[in-house]
C-alpha cells in the first residue's frame, strides 16, 4: 500500500474509533453538562495529540522507508558506475597491450598506430576524469562526460 494511503486509512480508522469509544465514555462519566462539556474539550485536546503522535509515528516509518530505498538506489548506481569505469578501463589497458605489440610488427603503418595510442590515451584521461568525482549523481557524471560539448575547445580539438 502507497504511504500516503497507509497513512490516510490509518488516521481515518483512528478518528472513527476515537469518536465512537471516547463518545461512550464521556456519556458514561458525564453527571452535567458542564462536566459534558469539560470532557468533551479534553477528548478533543487529547485527539489532537494522539493523532498527531499516530501521524508522527506513521510518517517516519514512511520517510525512513524512502530513504532506505533512496540509499540502495544510489548503491546500485554507484556500484553500475564502478562496474563500468573498470570494464572501461580494462578495455583500455587491452587496447594498450595491442598497440604495443602492434609496434613490433615492421610492417604496421606508425600513423595507424599513432591515432590508436592518442585515442586510448584519450580515453583514459577521461575515464580517469569519472574516478575524481567526489559525489557521484547523475547531474556529475554528465558534467565531466558532456564537457567538451557543453564547452566547446579550441577548434584544432
């Protein structure tokens, strides 16, 4: 059941049963009425301050729910960022490996080789960019990976 739902349903049933039992007990210890009317104002100062600790009690419970919920959602981001900054970046070190091995072949072109070294190196430094985030939301990480977008280089970039 939703919170706000729970919560509603809870206060209603409180009301109900609060007017319906504390109805009877008035009228059972009432002897005039002045002293109706003494109870009475109590029964309504005491409803106000139950219902507000029912209200209270319910509200945090739901709040604390959400926030638990939040925290895990944020877990599995930072846990699904983790996961890739190191497959990315293993990827890369691959990709080094490669271009290593790519210079001892003599007939390998070294511009060919040059553009795959400078495009690695890239990468890395961008990728190494995501691993100085302090705190990791959304709104950073596009930040850092959006940068050159959002402010455009030199135009020999």
């Amino acid at each position: 059941m939703k919170p706000y739902l729970r919560v509603s349903l809870a206060y209603a049933v409180f009301g109900v049963l609060w007017i319906y039992l504390s109805d009877r007990l008035v009228a059972a210890f009432a002897d005039s009425l002045a002293g109706f009317t003494f109870l009475q104002t109590m029964k309504g100062w005491l409803f106000v301050v139950l219902s507000s600790l029912l209200l209270l009690a319910i509200t945090k419970r739901a709040f604390d729910a959400h926030a638990r919920t939040e925290r895990e959602k944020l877990a599995v981001f930072r846990k699904t960022v983790d996961g890739s900054y190191h497959i990315l970046l293993n990827y890369l070190n691959q990709m080094q490996l490669v271009t290593i091995e790519a210079e001892q072949c003599a007939g390998f072109d070294r511009s060919v080789l040059k553009l795959a070294t400078d495009a690695s190196d890239k990468a890395t430094a961008e990728l190494m960019k995501l691993r100085d985030i302090q705190t990791i939301t959304a709104e950073n990480i596009g930040a850092v990976v959006y940068e050159k977008v959002r402010r455009p280089g030199p135009a020999s970039e």
